[in-house]
C-alpha cells in the first residue's frame, strides 16, 4: 500500500509557520505585560515603604520632604506606568486575536488533512479486500 500523501502539506507548514510567529509575539507582549505589572507592585511597595519610613522617630524636616518628593516622583512613575500597561495589555489582546485566527487557520487544514487521510486508508482498505476476495474466487475457480 503507498503512503498516503497530502497535497496541500506545504500549505499547512505555512499555515504553521505564521501561527508559530503569532504565538511568539504573544508571549513577547505577555511578556512585557507581565514585567510592567511587576515593576508596578514594586513601585506600590516602595511607597509603602517610604511611607512608613517617613514618620519614623528622629528624622527630621529634610528627611520627611526628602520622603515627600521620593513619593511624589514614584506616583508619576505608576502613573505613567499604569498607561503604558493599559497600551500593552491593548496590544496583547490584539496579538492574542491574531495567534487565535492563524490556529483556526491551520487547525481547519489539519482537520482536511485527517478526513483525507481517513477516507485514503479506508479506499486502500477497500481495494486490497477486493483484491484479495479476486484472488480468493480464482483460487477456487482452479480448484473445482
């Protein structure tokens, strides 16, 4: 029996090829997303911290408008952060849109793919039973 052949097999390597790309530029704007909700958290622990410091016994006026101003610039960093997340998570929603298409995509000519490998093997099937049953009929032919 020959192997069974798809046509279209370049097709779907290609059709991978862009899901692959797609996929990676996922994980690229996931990736960024996820950085930029760290360095928030880290933003929110430093004031915090710089919260708690600032009160603290023996610091004087310096050290508490010193705290003020760290504060100040740490607000304007989340801030602009908190943009910047909210542009990312846009993108991400886009390339996420993109990766799911090109997998439908592919995914379709893979299912074609199966059904005519199915129906190739159970035509082969078919056709050696006919030709066994052939062999079979002209065995007894013989005999009688």
């Amino acid at each position: 029996m020959r192997r069974f052949r798809f046509k279209l097999e370049k097709f779907l390597e290609f059709r991978a090829l862009h899901e692959r790309r797609a996929e990676l530029l996922l994980a690229e704007r996931a990736g960024r997303c996820v950085l930029l909700e760290a360095r928030l958290l880290e933003i929110a622990s430093a004031r915090a911290r710089s919260s708690r410091e600032m009160f603290r016994a023996g610091r004087g006026l310096e050290d508490y408008r010193a705290a003020e101003l760290y504060i100040r610039r740490l607000d304007i960093e989340r801030d602009k952060l908190v943009i910047e997340l909210a542009a990312a998570e846009i993108a991400r929603e886009e390339a996420r849109q993109d990766y799911v298409e090109k997998r439908r995509s592919r995914e379709a000519i893979d299912k074609l793919k199966e059904r005519r490998r199915e129906d190739y093997y159970k035509l082969a099937e078919r056709e050696e039973i006919k030709a066994l049953d052939d062999i079979a009929r002209r065995a007894v032919g013989l005999r009688e």
